[in-house]
C-alpha cells in the first residue's frame, strides 16, 4: 500500500526555524503552540482519497493517477507541562521537532532528562482523523472509501549521552474498515491475499544536530521503515535520507527541507505482474515573520512544498504540490 506523505496534507507548522531537538525549560508550567491557516493542495494519487474527494473512478489500469487539488484549513497544537524540579514533560499534539521535518504524528506522552544522557521519550502515537482511501483502490467506478486507522507507540532518545546524535523507533498498527484490493477484478483468494494492507509498520530514525554557524541549524537523517503487512505485494521495505536546515533572526526564520529516497516490495503485485518499487523525493520550505502585528508570540508563516514518487506501476505514481499561510502563537 502507498503510504505516502501526502496522506498528511503536508504542512509544515513551528515556531522556531532549528531543526534541533526541544529543550526541556527549566521552569514548570505549560509550553507549546497553536497554529491555524489555510492551504492549497494539488496532488495526484490512485490510493489517497483527499479533502471533499468524490471521484470515485480513475484513469485506468494502465495509466497513472489523475490530477486533483483542493482548498482547505491547516492546524497544528504542541502542549506541554513541564515539571522543572524532576525535569520531566508531558506533551500532547506534534512537537516541533517533528513538524519541522514534515513528520505530523500526534503523540501523547512523557519525556524525561537523564542528566548529562539526553532525553527519553516514550509516547502514544496516533491521528487526530483516521485517513482515507478506497477499500478497493483498483475498481474503476463506484469505488467506496474506507477509513484507515493508525496507532502505535514511539520510544525516542534525543541529544544522546549529551551529543547531537538522536534515535528512535515507532511501532504503529494498519487497520482498514474495509479491505476489498482486487475484489473488482475478479482476482481469486490467494492472489487477494497479496493486496491485503492491513498490518503493522516498524521505523527507525537516526539523526544528527549540527549547529554549523550562529542561529543555523542542519540535520541529515536517515529513516529505515519496515511494512510488515498482510498481503506481501504490499509489505515494503523504506529507505530515507532527509535534511533539514534552519536559520533564526529576532525577526524572521526560515526552514528548508528535502529528502531522498527509495521503497522495495516483498513479491510482484498480482494486478500487475511486477513490484511497485518506487523512488520518491520532497522538498519544502517555509518562512517565519516573527513579532507579527507588534506581538511577541505570534509569528506569520508561509509554506510551499513538492513531493513525488515515480513507482516501477505507473498506477502507482503519486504526487503533491502544496502552498499554505497561518498564524502561529507560542506560549
């Protein structure tokens, strides 16, 4: 199953343009931020089913995905309460970290400073809205859609033994409503089996903070991901090298981010005779007027972003152009 990232309407929302790890404060109390604004997307894709979809056919078997965009509202909220004494922090929402590099995961959860060892994270992970596809993505015609839950955990350890390296790992479980892939198309049970998207995902993260000037930031990444789903022409095998780059002023900031990338599949899809190996690229940037309007926590943000996979099935192709503005408070 293409789990691409436009799943996430992509929209990259913080309030401070390093890409380095959250710090926790040194006073108690709550932290974080809210984010509203509104975005335009245009993407193309045979699985993802976007904001206010009704097309319920596609180009056909043969062809790749048609052209599609929509208009709609961007959100995002970072809460925090820190207990200073203990140097501990519970958080709910996507912390900054996360969005600056295009990773919307909500999270519930705690962290905790070990001394001069970093800081240890263990935490819920979930969506807000279960995403959308289509319980048989290869029907042509009255396709019905179906919701795609996705939840697990996430063990995280930043700034290790008080270095710039970071590691983590999530777990998350897939679990469709509605699981039809092929069922259109007359395909028997063992070759349906195939198509199963239904399972678990498991993902590695290993990055490096780098402070390479004066308020500038870097981050090379580099992110493995295992699908280890139901049906095998749809278990995958991820590879992805991502790099972020920030730069601060009192009054303005700017993100830059890209990522690189390739996804190997288990065994050919039955549809089609052949894998859906793909290689998939993005980049994005945003810029942070600070001090908006003459208050101190409030920043206007502009976003634009582009991403694609160019699949060996040229159903599978997907794509997404994405421009966004919004207001983010801090507090």
């Amino acid at each position: 199953m293409r789990r691409f990232s436009l799943i996430t309407l992509a929209v990259l929302s913080g309030a401070s343009a390093h890409a380095e790890v959250v710090r926790i404060p040194q006073e108690s109390g709550f932290s974080g931020y809210v984010m509203g604004g509104v975005g335009y997307t245009d993407y193309q894709s045979n699985f993802f089913q976007g904001p206010d979809d009704d097309h319920e056919t596609h180009g056909g078997l043969g062809g790749g995905p048609d052209d599609r965009n929509a208009v709609h509202a961007v959100g995002g909220l970072d809460l925090r309460y820190t207990f200073a004494e203990t140097r501990t922090q519970v958080f709910l929402g996507n912390l900054l970290q996360d969005a600056i590099r295009y990773d919307f995961t909500q999270q519930f959860g705690v962290r905790q400073e070990v001394g001069g060892k970093g800081i240890v994270a263990l935490s819920y992970v979930f969506n807000t809205k279960d995403a959308e596809t289509w319980s048989d993505p290869y029907q042509n015609g009255d396709r019905d859609d179906t919701d795609m839950t996705m939840d697990g955990v996430r063990l995280a350890w930043d700034q290790i033994w008080g270095s710039g390296f970071n590691a983590g790992y999530t777990y998350q479980e897939l679990d469709l409503d509605r699981e039809k892939s092929g069922e259109s198309l007359g395909l028997d049970a063992r070759e349906r089996a195939l198509l199963d998207r239904n399972g678990t995902v498991h993902q590695f993260r290993f990055s490096y903070d780098w402070a390479i000037a004066p308020n500038q930031g870097l981050r090379p990444e580099v992110v493995y991901s295992n699908g280890d789903l139901d049906g095998e022409a749809v278990s995958f095998d991820r590879y992805l090298f991502k790099l972020t780059y920030g730069l601060h002023r009192e009054r303005w900031s700017l993100t830059a981010n890209a990522f690189a990338g390739t996804t190997r599949y288990s065994d050919d899809n039955p549809v089609f005779s052949d894998r859906a190996n793909s290689d998939e690229y993005g980049l994005g940037a945003s810029v942070y007027r600070h001090k908006l309007f003459g208050v101190n926590r409030l920043s206007g943000i502009a976003s634009v972003a582009l991403m694609e996979s160019e699949s060996d099935i040229r159903f599978y192709d997907a794509g997404m152009s994405h421009v966004s503005t919004g207001l983010l408070y801090k507090f």
